[in-house]
C-alpha cells in the first residue's frame, strides 16, 4: 500500500508539472526584455508590461471585457438564481428536464453555440455590439450560477422558510430575510464564475464581435494571429493570476459557506 501511495504521489506530481509548465514558461518570458517570444529571456524587465499598458487597443478591449462580464454577472446571478428557486419547487420529473434545458450550454460543443447565436443576432443586428456579448455570455454563465445556487439549496431546511411564511411574512420578505442570507454564498460563487465565464470567453467572441466590440481574449486570438510580440505573455500572464484570484474566491467562499452550514443549528 506504502508503495501504491509513493506511486499515485509520483504521477500526481508529474502531471501537475505537466500542466503548470505552459502557464510558467509564460509568466517567465512575460519578463523578457527580447523583442520576441524567446525562452530562456536574454534579460529580464517589465518591458512588454509597460506596452499592455501604454496600448489603447489592448486597454480598451481590456476595459471592455471588464463592463461586460459586470453586466453579465448582474443578468445571470439573478436569471440564474431565479432558475434554481424555480426548479427546487418543480416536481421531479419536470425539474430533470428543466435542469438539462439550462444546463445544455455547457454540454453543447461552444461552437455549435456560437454559430447559432450568430445566426440570430445577424437577423437583429446584434453582431459586433457590447449588449450582443452581454446577452450571448449570459447565456453560458446561467448554468454555472444555477449549479451553484442550487448546491445551496439543497442543504436549506425549508421547514425555516415555512415557518417565516406562517408567522406572516410575505414570500418576497421570506426569501429577502431567510433564504438569500443562507444561499448567499453560493450566489457569490456563481456569480464569480459567471465573470470568469464572460471574462475568458473565446469562440462566441470570435463570431459575435465584429470590429465594434473586441474583447480582450479576441485581441488576443488577433495578436497571435497577425503580430506575435511578447506583449501576448504579459496579457496571458494578467489573464492567469485574475483568472486564479477569483477561482481561489469562489473556493474560499464555498468553504466558508459548507463551515456556516455545519455550525449552524
């Protein structure tokens, strides 16, 4: 057994070497004062970090991205929560094929949805408009926060919400005062998710975004298309490190919330 554990330890360790590699041969030629992508970097400075923030195209699609995953997260934490209450209230049947509704965006292969989305913003004049990627990110950021929300509620007790019902709160009161505070975190989980979703989104973008609203994972995909410099590493290395902060958030917050659900009473 000593040797099974030393073994699965072994390639555990390789393969979390494996994938780390990549994200760290970037964050090191981030550094390099080269003109070019070349590793080992000749010297090392803040160089290509100072050119992301000296460039008005790599801020602005920056910016962008930031507005749009915001709104995006307003739209899905409430469309996503309101999901989750409505399905924890159907019967089983019919919550089984609510959930694989909402849940298909994550199970249909993102180019599939991408071209149908094109399809029907072309129609309405939505391609290459910032409300077009709110709408469509939205979409694929709906079944994270309603995974998360519905985690939440399913260790609720809802003999609490029957009981602020009988002492005569109204249904809105209840969920204002008793429900929300004990799904809180899993709202904010979802939420965060919901961000990170639109924040690094790719293929939607790339067919929804025109020339009017470049997200930065889109001027990414362009820079690496057409002028590969090692502003693209810096821009990666940002991307990682936000990307790694939320999700160790989101981790935090769900930790939290399982802790305040065993201690409570």
């Amino acid at each position: 057994m000593k040797g099974l554990r030393i073994l699965g330890g072994g390639v555990l360790t390789l393969l979390l070497i494996f994938l780390a590699a990549p994200i760290l041969l970037v964050g090191i030629v981030s550094f390099s004062s080269a003109t070019y992508l070349t590793f080992p970097p000749p010297e090392f400075g803040l160089r290509w970090y100072r050119a992301y923030l000296g460039s008005r195209d790599w801020l602005d699609a920056t910016w962008l991205s930031i507005a749009v995953a915001a709104a995006v997260v307003v739209v899905s934490t409430v469309l996503g929560t309101l999901a989750a209450l409505g399905l924890a209230r159907l019967p089983r049947g019919l919550r089984v094929a609510a959930t694989g509704l909402i849940l298909s965006p994550l199970i249909v292969p993102g180019i599939v949805v991408a071209i149908g989305v094109y399809y029907a913003y072309s129609r309405y004049g939505l391609v290459g408009s910032p409300l077009g990627l709110v709408l469509a990110h939205s979409c694929l950021a709906v079944p994270f926060v309603v995974t998360s929300v519905s985690a939440s509620l399913a260790g609720l007790d809802p003999r609490l919400e029957q009981a602020a019902l009988s002492l005569g709160a109204t249904p809105l009161g209840t969920f204002r005062q008793v429900t929300l505070p004990l799904i809180r975190p899993g709202v904010l989980v979802g939420a965060l998710f919901a961000f990170i979703t639109s924040f690094d989104e790719l293929i939607v973008s790339l067919f929804i975004s025109g020339s009017g609203a470049v997200t930065l994972p889109r001027r990414m995909w362009d820079d690496l298309r057409y002028a590969i410099d090692p502003t693209i590493a810096a821009v990666s290395t940002l991307t990682v490190v936000l990307t790694a902060a939320l999700m160790g958030a989101a981790h935090w917050l769900k930790r939290r919330g399982e802790r305040q659900g065993l201690h409570s009473p």
